[in-house]
C-alpha cells in the first residue's frame, strides 16, 4: 500500500494567491482528516469527512479556508486569498471504522508526508 | 484548542536510557494513542490504549492510562539514536472521530 499521497510536498506562493492542496487516502478508508501544524499552534485539526462528507469543519480558520472531497479516493483543501499566515506544514490523514481484531474498531489515522506552504 | 498536554517539552538522555513523556487531557475519551513525528515527515502511530485498559506493551513501549487523573505516559526502554524524534499523545474523545493532539515532547537520544 502506497499509504496517504499528498501534493505537493512542498508550496512557496505569495499573499493573495490561491493554493490548492491534495490528499489520496489510503484505498478503503472512509474517513479523512485535514490537519496544520504550526510551532506556535502545534497540531490542529481543520476537517474532517466521513464516507466524503464533511463532519466537522469547526478548526476551518475561516472563509478563506474551502475543502472537498468529491470521491472516496480524493480530497483538497483549498486556501484563497493565502495570507502569510497561513505558512505552515499541512497533513492529510486516513482511517477506517472498520474492525481491527475479534470485536475491536481502529481508530489509527495514517497520515501524509504533509505539504509545507509558505507565503510571502 | 489543543487538550493534550504534554511533559516535559524536550527530553535529552543517552543512548541505552529509559525515556518517559506524560500526557494529561481533559475531555471523557474512548482511547488514547502515541505517535511519532520524525523531523520533517509525518506522524505514525505508535500505540493505543484504550479506556478502559491501563496498561499496555508494545516491543520497547510501554504505555499507561490512569482515567481518574486524566493522564497518561509513555515508557521508551533501552532507547536508541534512531529514537530521536518528537513523540504526541492523542485523545479521541467519545462521541467525536477526530483526534485532538498534544503538544508534543522532543526527544533527543545521544548515541
């Protein structure tokens, strides 16, 4: 299994410009969380959908933040205008509600490489 | 908001030393998981426990969970350089799928 794909690993853009970041979860899973971390923030979460659709979307920063999933094997989040402080390194992650085990579900996320953005 | 917190900050021991990273959190959780955040690269999972367990073993890993004082640690035996990263608790709090992450302790292994 090639694990969760994002792109691009990395993203230099200035402010104003629109950026649109991607996942590819892992083949299976139903579930797909977007997550920033930063060193003043640490680890957030910003979404996540479940079976394609959005969930929880309360640690979208704001309007300027968008994301989608359209299928079960693909999602983006998307950030216009980009600001400087969006600069940060951005993760996908997956997993699914299935069962790990006699009676037991799994609630391990598989994350991406992660795209570090940065705005200038 | 991150609910994890996570102690110390930053770890320096030597190679062939135990390393311990203690988590507290807030919320009623159904389970708790270590990762492991090399520099640079993404998280991968180390270990979960859950609720109702409060104890569990994994190779050199050994983590605890004591839920009436809502924390939790995490024992690296006979630690090596290639341990040297940074290490997350993470709670999934019942009723809710996403995880909420500490904020994360840095270990440096010296060989």
């Amino acid at each position: 299994d090639a694990g969760v794909i994002q792109s691009p690993r990395h993203e230099v853009t200035e402010m104003g410009q629109e950026v649109t970041l991607r996942c590819k979860p892992i083949s299976g899973h139903n579930s797909l969380f977007w997550y920033r971390q930063t060193m003043m923030r640490g680890l957030e979460l910003l979404i996540y959908f479940n079976n394609n659709v959005p969930i929880d979307d309360s640690g979208m920063p704001e309007d300027r933040f968008s994301a989608k999933m359209p299928n079960a094997s693909f999602s983006t989040l998307k950030i216009q205008p980009s600001e400087p402080r969006d600069s940060a390194v951005y993760f996908c992650a997956s997993n699914s509600r299935g069962l790990a085990g006699v009676g037991l579900r799994t609630d391990t996320q598989y994350f991406g490489p992660g795209t570090r953005l940065t705005v200038l | 908001s991150q609910q994890g917190e996570e102690d110390p900050q930053a770890l320096s021991i030597q190679e062939g030393e135990n390393a311990t990273m203690n988590c507290s959190y807030k919320t009623s959780i159904n389970n708790l998981q270590w990762y492991r955040q090399n520099s640079g690269r993404g998280l991968v999972h180390l270990i979960l426990i859950r609720s109702n367990e409060r104890e569990k073993h994994s190779g050199r890993l050994r983590v605890t969970l004591d839920t009436s004082k809502k924390s939790s640690s995490l024992l690296i035996t006979a630690s090596r350089a290639a341990d040297t990263a940074s290490y997350f608790c993470a709670t999934a709090d019942t009723g809710r799928r996403a995880l909420t992450f500490g904020s994360g302790t840095r270990l440096q292994v010296q060989p």
